[in-house]
C-alpha cells in the first residue's frame, strides 16, 4: 500500500489521495447503498480520469489531480443517495452499444437483453420490427446493429425520452435503418404488418418492494409503474400489437416482471396469440414472454 504523502508520481499533488486510496474511500462510502460498490467506485472514478478501468489497476499509485478527489466524492455522494451511476456517467452499456441516457429513459437492464435475443431469434430475413415505448432506443438499437438487414421502426411518447434516443440512433450511425415516431401504443401503432413487435413496457405493480428501492425514485415513474397488478401497460398494449402483427406469423415479444409469467401467457392467449411460451432470465426467473399470431 502507498504511504500517504509519498512522491511516487509526477501525476497529481500532495495531499490529493492515490487512485488505491481513492477506491477504497469511494467503495466503503457506498457499503452500504450499492450492491457493487467497488465496481460503482471504479466506474466513476475511471470516467471522471478519462481512463479506462484497466488504468486503475495498472496505476494504483498514481495520485489524483488537484480538485479529482472532491469531484469523485461528489460523485460518490450522488450514488449513495441512490442515482444510478449511469445518470451520473451519462451512459450505459447494452449488448456492446454505448447509450446515452438521463433520467428522461430508464436505464437499460441486463434482463432486457434477452428481448433482443427473441426478438433477432424470430426476425426473419430483412423482416420489420417495431419497438413501442422505445426509451433511449435500446431495444431497436442493439436489433438494427445486430441485424443489418432488419427494418426498425421505434416509438415513443415522451419528447425528452425521443430526443435521448434520436441522438443515440444518429451517433450510432443507424438512422437510415432505424425510424423513430412520436407516439402512445393507446393511440394504436404505425402501420405494420410487423414480423416481429419486441417491448419492455412498465410492469411495477403499486406497492411492490421495488419501490423502496431509492434507484427507482430517480427514475421516471412513467415507465415503470403499471397500476395495482403491474399488467396494465401490457394489457393495453396487447390489442394494437395483435393487429399490427403479421397475420400467420408475427411474434409478440415482451419483457415483464419475474413473478408475472403465469399471468402475461393468459393475457397472450385470451388475446388469440398461440406458440405461447417465456423465457427465463441469467438468474432463471421468467422474464420475457413471447406468442405468435395466428
């Protein structure tokens, strides 16, 4: 371990902490908030150096610059509090796409994934696949870049949510593969038919125990809560998509919550879908559940 107030670099001055030090401050400082505080810490750490992550491990005892330690613990602060480190970052992850987000969208989650994964399962050969609700973009998104032969259309209602994922569209360089419409799936969807319709819609039931978690207070509320039983957004959902699908062929593919499966492959089935199955999440709770039309 470096002693404090060595000289062991030319990086930074005396008095500010060495990267080790300031790790391990920032990962006690969020114990008890974080379910991966050093991780939390380093991620922040290495975007406020403009370094990646590697260069922690590589230099732990370069010392920060004047101003870096109070920045970090300003950060730090932020996170404990219960923000998500990719508001404060600016960006998240998502199947290797870098994505801008604010709290405008929610910030992508690992189970969505495995709606992309359906979604390009069951996308037929230059097929067209609608996201509605879209967010940042990162169901369409990571579809158009994995599929370039696809043809994707997005929607969404909120205009900040839109203008978020406008700008990772265009930086991405998809904006000639992937249209992005203003619009609420009550009012209908665009014109299909579609061979694949793939969502992440809200699915929080009112008083679930998610909501005490302090991540989701910084999140909008828009595009989590779904009513009593957290099946209002799929429920409305669930006619305009069923039209808009491909007759004899087009697949509905949507993400729902881990207790939620029994009740979503009723909902696709009174609702005249067949093939009607779910898919179990990395953890193997049933995530995403998917139907055809008939």
């Amino acid at each position: 371990m470096p002693e404090t107030g060595g000289t062991r670099t030319a990086a930074g001055g005396p008095g500010e902490p060495y990267i080790e030090e300031a790790v391990r401050e920032a990962t006690e400082a969020l114990a008890g908030s974080s379910a991966t505080p050093r991780l939390d810490a380093r991620l922040l750490l290495a975007d406020l150096l403009g370094v990646p992550c590697s260069h922690l491990f590589a230099y732990p005892e370069r010392r920060l610059a004047p101003g870096q330690a109070t920045a970090l613990r300003e950060r730090i602060a932020r996170r404990a509090a219960g923000e998500p480190a990719a508001y404060i970052l600016g960006y998240s992850g998502f199947r290797g796409l870098n994505l801008t987000v604010t709290p405008a969208v929610l910030v992508p989650r690992p189970e969505t994934e495995h709606v992309v994964e359906q979604a390009t399962a069951y996308l037929p050969h230059g097929g067209r696949l609608l996201d509605p609700g879209t967010g940042c973009g990162a169901i369409a998104l990571a579809v158009a870049a994995e599929r370039p032969d696809a043809r994707v259309t997005a929607t969404e209602r909120c205009p900040e949510a839109t203008a978020v994922a406008a700008e990772n569209r265009d930086r991405l360089g998809l904006a000639e593969r992937v249209a992005l419409l203003a619009g609420d799936w009550a009012d209908g969807l665009p014109e299909g038919p579609y061979d694949v319709i793939a969502g992440n819609p809200p699915y929080v039931e009112a008083g679930a125990p998610e909501w005490a978690d302090a991540t989701l207070a910084h999140e909008p509320e828009a595009a989590l809560a779904a009513g009593a039983d957290g099946l209002a957004a799929i429920r409305s959902l669930l006619p305009p998509a069923v039209a808009a699908l491909a007759p004899g062929s087009g697949v509905l593919i949507l993400e729902h919550g881990a207790a939620q499966g029994l009740a979503v492959r009723r909902l696709f089935e009174a609702s005249g879908l067949t093939e009607v199955a779910t898919v179990r999440d990395l953890s193997g709770k049933e995530r995403v559940t998917h139907g055809r039309r008939p």
